[in-house]
C-alpha cells in the first residue's frame, strides 16, 4: 500500500510550450506569477529555490530538465510548514517531496499538468496537503492569467496573511460576512458566484471591484480578475494550520502604480485584522 499522496491538476495555457517553460524555470519570470524570490541554477543537478519573503522555502534540486516537456524537482527531506512559513524541524520525519512539471505542445498552446507528491498520510501531513492541493488551483491559475494577459510584464503585489485562533469553518463565514456578503457580491445571473461568470462587489474597505471569477472553493475562499486594474487578479482564502486558520489576501497587479497597491494592502490589512479580533473575541 503507497504510504504518501500526491496532488496532480491539468490546465491549458494558449501560449507556446518555452514560454510555459520559462515561467517555471527562470527566476525572473517566476517571480510574475508565483513566488516573491527566486534563484535558479539550471539543468539536471541544479537548483530550483523560490520563497515569499523568507518564508515557506522551497529549496529543491533539479532531477529532470527536459526543456519544453518535462521538469522534476525534489526536496528529499521534506517537512511541513507550520503556521509562520518555517519548517517543522524535529516533531515530523522528513520526506522526499518531488514536483513533476510535464508540457505537451498542441499547435499555439500548451497542456501542463502538475504532479505533487509524496506527502505523508499522517495527520501531521494533512494540513499541508489540503493546503497545497487549494493552493496550487489557485497559483496555476495565476501562471494562465500572467502567460494570457501579462507576458513579460513585471508585477507589483499586495499580500498579506493572518493567522487567527479559530477553525476554518468558523472563521471564512464571518470573513464573508464582514468584509464580502453585506456589501452586495454579485453576478448579472444571481446567485452563487461560479468560475467564468461576471461579478460585481464592493469589499468593506471601499473599494469597487467587478471582473471574472476565476475559482470558488466552497468555504474557503475565491478568485477573480480586476477590470479596473488593468486585469489585475485577485483572491482572498483561508488555510487550516492546526487549530488556527490563517486568512490570506493576494492581489497581483501589472502596469499599475505601487501607491495604488500599497494602499490597497493597508485597507485590507485593517479590515482582515478587524474580522479576526472579532472572531477570537
């Protein structure tokens, strides 16, 4: 019986194969749609390192390079991370973690599919799984968006994430509720907001959002572009850390000015921070 999981997803991408190719394997482009640092020594033996701001690194080593088809990188003493993005070190055994990148070239596009693998099946694992496996829908996603809509265009980002002492399902309703739900979210058809319908929504914060949905994940969180932001793409949704849930806010910009960014971050940090103290109150 195989004692680890794997998360595996598939999605085209209309752009030829090396440009999928370069998005994944050099740092500047890499740094468009995924991580926040990046360092890359190419070729089989070499390194793959990405971060976000120093936390939850991936520093794995290059097994595969196939340019244009295959890509497999490796972390062979791989743990979890815990709620801060730093590695547990002693409680959990470490095990080899691999990415599989595999690219097939139809015509002007390209089929990806992503194979994650080898996480325990431990409860000490299960966290990180669940988490990778929403989180890579979400990150994919955002390759499709830069590759379509942004190619070679630097990006300026707004993240932020806090971690509050209560479960997801207690958490995400309140965060609905108070920043989302009460400020009109909505599609021209009514409803449940669905991948590929418009919306329309003003956030607690003031700001005026209407675009795309890219990806909702019942209770926990949903991803959309930004008309008004030059296609911008934003998502909001919450991980489980143990006991905790951490609420994350990501918005990916192109072409926009920083101060618009900063100040963005700044309103939805106040009012993430104002949803949390309510729910551990």
């Amino acid at each position: 019986m195989n004692d680890t999981r794997a998360f595996e997803m598939t999605l085209e991408i209309a752009v030829p194969a090396d440009a999928v190719w370069q998005a994944i394997t050099t740092a500047e482009e890499l740094v468009r749609w995924f991580p926040t640092e990046a360092k890359i020594t190419p070729g089989p033996g070499g390194k793959w390192l990405v971060s976000w701001d120093g936390n939850w690194p991936w520093n794995a080593e290059i097994e595969i390079w196939e340019p244009g088809r295959h890509l497999r990188l490796i972390d062979r003493n791989a743990r979890p991370y815990d709620a801060e993005g730093k590695a547990v070190n002693q409680s959990v055994a470490p095990l080899p973690i691999a990415i599989d990148w595999y690219l097939e070239a139809r015509g002007g596009s390209t089929s990806l599919r992503l194979v994650h693998s080898g996480f325990g099946r431990g409860s000490a694992w299960d966290d990180e799984y669940e988490g990778v496996s929403v989180g890579w829908q979400l990150e994919l996603n955002g390759l499709k968006h830069y590759l379509e809509r942004h190619r070679g265009e630097d990006r300026r980002i707004a993240w932020n994430r806090t971690v509050v002492s209560a479960p997801t399902h207690a958490l995400w309703p309140q965060l609905a509720e108070g920043i989302l739900s009460d400020r009109g979210v909505a599609s021209p058809e009514g409803g449940a907001l669905r991948p590929g319908a418009r919306y329309a929504i003003t956030l607690s914060t003031g700001d005026h959002m209407e675009g795309t949905v890219v990806a909702a994940i019942p209770n926990r969180g949903f991803q959309v572009t930004v008309d008004g932001l030059n296609d911008a793409l934003y998502r909001l949704w919450v991980d489980k850390v143990g006991a905790d849930a951490a609420v994350n806010s990501w918005l990916s910009t192109y072409g926009i000015d920083e101060r618009v960014v900063k100040e963005f971050d700044a309103r939805m940090r106040q009012e993430i921070d104002r949803v949390a103290s309510a729910v551990v109150a």
